[in-house]
C-alpha cells in the first residue's frame, strides 16, 4: 500500500519494472517537478524504460492511499513477446510519451 507523496519511480532511475495502477491516483511530473499527467485504476507506467533501455522518463508519485501491481522487466518483455499486438500498441505509447521520439 503506497501513502500520499510515495514516489514510485523517479526520473533518471534505471527501469526495472512496469506498474499497473490497481487503486488511487497518481501525478505524473517533470524533471522540475511539474505535475503533467494524471493516473488512476486501469492506467499503467514504466514501459518506456523497458522497451527503450533508457532511464525513467518521469517521476511517478502517489496523490493518496494507492495500490500498484508490479511486473519485473523479464516478465513484462515475455509478455509482449508473446503477444505482438500488445508489444506494438505498447511501443506506440512509448512514443507518445516520449514525444514522438
């Protein structure tokens, strides 16, 4: 159970895991802290870091009482690969988020 203010991932940190928001709200922010996204149940995060190797995009923080379930990145890449809709609806995101990149 994750409390208001818990910061599940942060920007710059190595990716090794994909979130499913189970319960609660969640605030997405920028390098200078500035809130740009909101999550709730049924959104997920974590995915660019996995499917891009590259670092934490954006810091991940809890608005109040939350729940998330977690998947580690060997199960997370199994999973897509198994699934090759998922995996390109996934990598889509990825971009978005990314801006485009």
């Amino acid at each position: 159970l994750l409390e208001a203010g818990d910061v599940v991932v942060r920007e710059g940190d190595k990716g090794e895991q994909f979130f499913l928001v189970a319960e609660g709200q969640f605030e997405v922010l920028d390098a200078q802290g500035a809130k740009v996204g909101e999550l709730g149940p049924g959104d997920h995060f974590g995915e660019v870091a996995l499917l891009r190797d590259v670092p934490r995009t954006a810091t991940v923080r809890a608005v109040g009482n939350a729940t998330v379930l977690v998947l580690q990145k060997n199960d997370f890449i199994a999973g897509i690969a198994a699934d090759l809709g998922l995996s390109a609806r996934l990598e889509g995101l990825a971009g978005e988020r990314m801006g485009g990149a």
